[in-house]
C-alpha cells in the first residue's frame, strides 16, 4: 500500500532482499515474465516440533507455510552479519520481533519432515528434535 510505513520499495520500484513488503520481508526476487518475491513472515512464533502441525493450523494465514529447504538454505544465506543487523534495526523501530541468533533455531520443511536451521554462517540444517522448542517464520511466494 502507498504511504504505508509498513511497505520499502526502491526508487525505481524494485524490491530487494530485508524490504518490507506485503506484510512480509523480501527474502528473494525473481524477475522475468513472471516477477515472483519469496516473502519471509514479520512475526514469528515458538513451540515444540511435536506441536508444529497444529500450531501452522491455529495461527498462520492462508498462503503462507514452512519454508522448504531451498527457502531455508536462501533465507540463512540472505540475512547474515551486516543484513541481518539492518534487518533486525528496521524490525525493532517498526515493533516486529527481531530474528534470533546464536543457538535459537527456526523451522523448515525437508521434504515432509521436519527440520530447524539458524540465522547464522555454521549454521546446520538438521533434524528437529520432537520435545526441543524452535522459533516459526513462515513464508510466501507472491507475485508483484
């Protein structure tokens, strides 16, 4: 929406990747015939990985999901030292969660099963253990 604080564009109208757009984070954009932008969600949630399925069914929107690996592997490799520092900056002064670091992991779908990854370099993209808590950001692919 024009005028919203809520919403970055580029001068020329583009988007790139830490925007705030659609009521999502640019994660990626594809340009082309087809212009596709992998959104990343504003807030996040916690709970235990025995609980995903009906966490996603009580509290997430239509259109958005887990992050498949391909996602996942994107979203860590986008939002890392400086970009994950201006990113978190710009979630903080506009009341969003800010992405977590260190040991906090976040969840993502390989396949049917579920696995956690985290927001930085060594990161390892595992297996989720059932009885440990994750952070949930949801994604969606939009197009512009």
């Amino acid at each position: 929406e024009e005028g919203s604080t809520d919403t970055d564009t580029q001068p020329d109208g583009t988007l790139k990747a830490g925007d705030i757009w659609n009521n999502g984070i640019v994660v990626s954009t594809t340009y082309g015939s087809n212009k596709q932008v992998l959104l990343m969600s504003l807030d996040e949630g916690k709970c235990l990985a025995e609980e995903l399925y009906d966490y996603m069914d009580e509290y997430v929107p239509d259109g958005w999901k887990l992050p498949n690996e391909t996602e996942a592997y994107l979203m860590n490799q986008t939002f890392q030292g400086d970009a994950l520092e201006a990113l978190n900056e710009k979630l903080e002064s506009k009341g969003y969660p800010i992405i977590k670091t260190d040991k906090y992991r976040y969840f993502y779908d390989s396949g049917g099963d579920i696995y956690a990854f985290g927001f930085k370099p060594t990161s390892k993209f595992q297996p989720a253990g059932e009885s440990t808590q994750y952070y949930i950001r949801t994604v969606s692919v939009v197009s512009q």
